[in-house]
C-alpha cells in the first residue's frame, strides 16, 4: 500500500465519503498522488538470471512507452533479486510489502519462491502477478483471489506434449527435469497424456537444478534404449544439457524434445548448432506473426541491443500491460485493492502471444496457443519454428471456489516404482555403463582437480581462504571467450587468459591482501567474499548477463568410442591435459628451487623468509599463480559448462570440498580428492540421484572425522 501522508489521508477520506454519495465518478477525481511502486522480486543471479533479465526488460518496454506514468502517476519499479532462494525470495517479498509498501508485486521465477511467498501475499491482501513460476498449486488448492499468473501453469506447456510426443515422435522415452517443484509438476503433465496415448517410460531422472555435469544422466539416457527424451530445463540448465548432450553424440540416435523453455531466445544463441532439431512445446515464438507480436520484437530489439525476446520477456510485456490497464480503469487508485482485482480479471487485450485474458476461476492466463515448435535455421539464424499447435490451453485448476482434494504423494504422482526400481537395477547390473560413468566421473574429477588446485596452493602457503577463487575461474572463462571471439584460436585463449587472470591476481594481492596478513582471517575471508560481488558486477557490466559458451576446438568437437563407451573428444582431451598438468606442478613443486621455496613457505613462512628470501614476493607469485590456475580452469570448462556471471559462486562449494578432503596446501591431496569426489559424484548421480550430493557430504564429513587434516594435509597444530 502507498504510504499514508495527512494530505493523502485527508483526501482519500472525504474522497470515500463523497464516493458514496457519488459514485465512481468521484473516484476518478480523488486519485492518490505519488509514484505506483512496483515490487519485482526476480533472480538476477544463478540460473535463472537471464529469466529474471528478460521479464524486467519486457515490463520496462511497457513503461517506457507509457512514459513511466500512468493516470498521472509515476511508475516506480523497485528490483529485488531472489537469489534463487525461497528464503531469501520470502524475505525480499516481505520487505516489499512491510517496508516498501509496494502497491502491486510481481516475479517470481522460481515455482518453490513462488509457494513460499504466497502466504504473505494472501495474508497481506498485496496483488501478486506471477511472471513465470508455474507452480501448479497456485491454480488449484494453493489459489488466492490477490494472486494472478500472465505467464503460464507448469502443467499447460507440457500437458498437449505428452500426446504429441507419443503419436509424432516415438513411444519409447526417458524423461528428466531438475529436482523441484517445478521439474516434477512439468513431467507430471507430460505423463498424463503420454502414458494414455501408449508412451512407455524407459526412465527419468531428477538432476539437481544449476547442474553443471550432466555426463552420469546422458550416459543413462543412451543405455536405457529410448527413442527420444522429454525434458524440462530453463537458463544455464538448459544450456548445459543440449551441448552436453550433443557432445555426448545423442542428438543423431535420440530425439530431444521438452517443454519450450529448454530453447528459449535465452539460451539459444549459448546453445548454437547443439539446439537444431530440438522439438519443444511453448505459447511463444518471436517468428510468431501477428502485428502485436512483430511491433513486440521489434522495439524489444531496438531498445535492448538487437537481443531477441523470449518468451519470459513477452511474460514481463504482458504482466506490465496488465498492470497500466487496470491502473488506468482505476484512474490511479491503488488503493481500493478488490476494485483492482474486479478490473484485471478482467483484462483483455492482443498479447504478442495472441489474445490474453485470464481464466477468472483460476487467475491463471488462458495459452490461446501451445505451439509445437522445432529449432530450425532460418532467416540466418537459429530459432524455433512452430510446426503444429494446440488452442486454448487452460489449466483444469478449479481457482478457490472448489479446492482438489490435497495431491498425491510425488512419488505415487510422479515416478511410478516399477519404472525406477528396473532401471535402477539395471544400472548396477551393466559393467558396460559402470566403465563410461567411471570415465564421465574422470573426467569431472580432472575438472575439479583444475578448479581447486590454485586454491589449495593460495590455501596452504598464505593462510588465506581466497572466496573470490570462484571469480578467477569466471574471469578465465569470460576472457578465453572473448580472445576465441576476437582471434578464433582456442590455444591462444588458453595461454593468454589465465595469464591476465594472473596479472588480476597479483594486483588484489599487493595491494588489498597484503596488508591484512597479520589481521584476523575473517578479514581476508571478508575481502574476498567483497571482491566475488566486484567481479560479478564487472562481468555483467563488461559482457552483459547472457549466458555464454566457449566453442571446443575444431579437432575435439566430436565424440569417439571407447572401449565400446561413447565419449565426447574434448573430454578426453580435458583428461589428459588436467593429468599432464598435475605431472608439471608435481615436478614444479617437488623438483625445482622455486619450489622448495613454495613447499619450506607452506611450511613455515616466517622461517623461510628468515633464510634472506623475499617472502613478500614469493607470496605476490603464489597468489597470481593460484588466480592463473583458477583462471585456466575456466577457459578448460568453458566448452562443457556455460559462462554466466554468477558461475564463480556455484563451482566455489565443490572447490571447497575438495580442499577439505584433500588437505589444505596440498598438491597430492588437491589430486587424490578430485578424483575422488569426482567420481562419487558421477556414481551417486548415476545410481542414488536424490542422495548424490549428501554422498559428498556425507563422505567428506567421514574423511574429516578420521584425518581432520584431510587426505594428505599435514596434522593441524
Ligand atoms: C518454475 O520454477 O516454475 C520455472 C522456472 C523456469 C522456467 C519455467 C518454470
């Protein structure tokens, strides 16, 4: 609610009382003064950012050409960023409404933030407009009168799938989506009409969301004899799994289709030729070619520099036109909260999806298409054609009047046993899949071997938990990408990048960490937490926030057999340059002059730099060599993971893990623990996925139990 001034106080009471009198004519004349304050409560980082990015872009299109006011009220978005959360998403929702008193709410992306926050919304009476989180129960037993939803329910862009998938592309399929709310609803709905159509699951897997290795899963998918996969993945999810699965050769032998979201305009341009084929079901295309749509397109791209508008950006457009209509029926008044809600349930209008309006049993849009798209090149780009479509998809919710008896337990709903009990089976049955997942748990581990050795030597020698490490191995991805833009020599990246990284490095320490050597270490760990923020920033501000990908060179783009395992090239080629690498920094360390200086400094600094050497720079080297390692590891895994910029942050946790496992400051250690947890990782996504990350845990916590120091830490003092 806007905040109550005397003036506005005085004005709305004998506003209300002349009202009655009068009708709604006097409201028209007694509207409130001061800006309308619009909550966004949206992820700008993680996964979903590039989602939040679009829904913000297509609200600020409809501002903008409302000049940011409305029934002579200023326009006032006030951006919160979830952090893809449901804590943090539930506390931002509440400062929105308690302390900001925000006159409509709108966001979320992520269905576990929207449940969360819906108690608070219903309670605080504050109208919600969800922009995309589809959670299903919004529509049905979780419905509230202050909640409306303009971008879809989980279940409309998969439940038309299922049918078509059966009657058009095969029978057989392994369907897999991350593990949450709104994985589960979204294959919930593709199963209710693909089973009864004759589909026969072959398997189905639930990976954690913000994956980054979906090498266990793929390497499932092709033992499992399925015709074809339906999946649903958005943001770098999305990313990672068509290239990855191209990468793994599926894409000739093994059909892709999912729910729209896996190739958005998002993440397409990342996704380059991997895409191509992939059959997917949305109420969106920008190729769709009705006058509100083709305006849509383009000043969406004269505004945001030629990007192409998704479907998440015509969400925003249409939450955004839903808002101006209602504010301008109202005259402005925010106040009157059911007047409001009279007014968009009944909105109107021609949407760039076709027309829009809302199911007024249910709040939720009515799709007037789910369109059956396929990702082809055209027009000298890559895009997704419609092929086929479904008219008025409107989600069976019956909204408040009539609630539906409470769901069934998800695994009664969703994985039916006898599916998941025989392929589990045969998982542990094949030796055939046991060497491809220990080769898929190789080559993560030499990955995590990369990423984390730079932080045991930075860890070891200098006593500094360096947090920002995450961030030397984003800046190594974002400047290989750009030197393989600019140049198009993927070596040359590899040699260059780390080493600015490297320059990066030495600067932070000479002149930020430096001084704080003799101080607490929760001073360092603060400095460099600060400078994960700074760079996150530095990225976004530099390349944007859209997710990028490193194309692997030409010579490893394919996939080889072996030893009967189909294997992606370049994978084979991170395996064996992470193992040449260790050899090297072995005999760096063990075997030269520098590196008994590193070794009697890890050791005992101050006694070495009493022996005349000039420990100041041996720590300056240390630490720019550390950052240049975590910078290589970006440019290694740009091919395989994708680039975006809060990627510093979710490789930071494994990197972590590792050192702890391995023992703080040690080569071998960093080594052993890699491999190590990289493999009982693969296995446990492989064979236990809902338990794959408690492994880890689970196993580092026994390590520690033992050998407190880690693998090959020296004793703790
Ligand atoms: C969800 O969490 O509801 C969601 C997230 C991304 C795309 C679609 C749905």
């Amino acid at each position: 609610m806007a905040q109550v001034t005397r003036r506005s106080f005085l004005g709305t009471a004998s506003l209300a009382a002349a009202g009655a009198a009068m009708g709604p004519w006097v409201l028209r004349a007694g509207a409130q003064a001061g800006p309308i304050k619009i909550g966004l409560v949206l992820p700008y980082s993680g996964v979903y950012a590039v989602l939040g990015e679009s829904i913000t872009q297509g609200m600020e299109l409809v501002f903008a050409r409302e000049n940011w006011t409305v029934a002579g009220r200023k326009i006032e978005m006030i951006k919160e960023d979830d952090e893809m959360q449901p804590p943090v998403g539930i506390r931002k929702t509440e400062k929105l409404i308690d302390s900001d008193k925000v006159d409509i709410l709108t966001g979320p992306v992520h269905s576990g933030i929207l449940m969360g926050m819906r108690d608070k919304v219903h309670s605080s009476k504050t109208i919600l407009i969800v922009s995309n989180a589809g959670a299903d129960a919004i529509s049905r037993e979780r419905c509230s009168k202050w909640i409306f939803r303009t971008s879809f329910s989980n279940w409309q862009p998969n439940q038309p799938m299922g049918e078509w998938v059966a009657k058009h592309v095969a029978k057989d399929v392994f369907i897999a989506a991350p593990n949450y709310q709104a994985g589960k609803d979204q294959l919930g709905a593709f199963k209710e009409t693909f089973v009864p159509a004759g589909g026969k699951l072959v398997g189905e897997d639930y990976p954690k969301l913000g994956e980054t290795d979906y090498a266990p899963y793929l390497t499932k998918i092709r033992q499992s004899g399925a015709k074809a996969v339906y999946c649903f993945f958005s943001g770098s999810d999305a990313v990672n799994f068509v290239k990855q699965y191209d990468q793994f050769g599926l894409k000739q032998s093994i059909k892709l289709t999912g729910a729209g979201f896996l190739t958005e305009p998002d993440v397409l341009p990342a996704q380059g030729k991997s895409a191509l084929g992939v059959i997917t079901g949305h109420f969106y295309t920008p190729l769709l070619d009705n006058p509100t749509n083709q305006r849509f397109v383009k000043e969406f791209q004269a505004k945001f520099g030629g990007k192409m508008p998704d479907g998440f950006a015509c969400q925003g457009y249409d939450t955004a036109e839903v808002i101006v209509r209602a504010l301008k029926a109202v005259n402005g008044n925010t106040q009157d909260k059911p007047k409001l809600v009279e007014v968009i349930e009944k909105s109107e209008f021609d949407s760039p999806r076709g027309r829009f309006r809302f199911d007024p049993k249910t709040h939720n849009v009515i799709q007037p298409f789910i369109y059956i798209r396929e990702v082809r090149e055209v027009a000298g780009g890559i895009n997704n054609v419609p092929i086929d479509k479904v008219a008025n998809v409107t989600d069976p919710g019956t909204g408040c009047t009539l609630p539906r008896p409470p769901p069934l337990p998800l695994w009664i709903m969703h994985s039916p046993p006898q599916v998941v009990a025989s392929c589990r089976f045969e998982w542990f049955a094949m030796p055939g899949d046991v060497f491809a997942q220990a080769l898929n748990g190789l080559a993560y581990g030499v990955l995590l071997f990369l990423l984390s050795v730079g932080l045991t030597l930075i860890f070891g020698m200098l006593d500094v938990v360096n947090l920002a490490h995450g961030s030397f191995y984003m800046l190594g991805a974002y400047a290989g990408l750009s030197l393989i833009a600019g140049t198009g020599n993927f070596w040359l990246a590899l040699l260059v990048a780390p080493l600015a990284v490297g320059g990066i490095g030495a600067m932070i320490e000479r002149s930020c960490l430096r001084p704080l050597y003799r101080r607490p270490p929760l001073d360092q760990v603060l400095l460099t937490f600060g400078f994960i923020y700074l760079f996150e920033d530095l990225v976004k501000s530099i390349w944007g926030g859209r997710i990028r990908s490193i194309p692997p060179p030409d010579m490893f783009s394919g996939s080889v057999s072996v030893l009967g395992a189909i294997f992606p090239s370049y994978r084979l080629f991170v395996i064996a340059f992470g193992l040449a690498m260790a050899v090297l920094l072995f005999l760096l360390i063990e075997r030269t002059r520098l590196g008994a200086i590193i070794r009697a400094g890890v050791f005992d600094a101050e006694m070495t730099g009493g022996l005349g050497i000039n420990i100041h720079r041996v720590f300056t080297g240390v630490f720019a060599f550390g950052a240049a390692l975590g910078g290589l590891s970006g440019v290694i895994a740009g091919p395989i993971q994708s680039a975006y910029p809060s990627m510093g942050v979710t490789i930071l946790i494994p990197a972590l893990i590792v050192v702890v496992v391995g023992g703080l400051g040690s080569l071998k250690g960093s080594l052993i623990g890699s491999l190590l947890i990289g493999q009982a990782e693969t296995f446990g996504k492989a064979w236990l996925p809902e338990a794959s990350m408690l492994i880890i845990y689970v196993l580092m916590a026994a390590i520690v139990l033992v050998r407190p120091q880690g693998l090959f830490g020296r004793p703790l003092k």
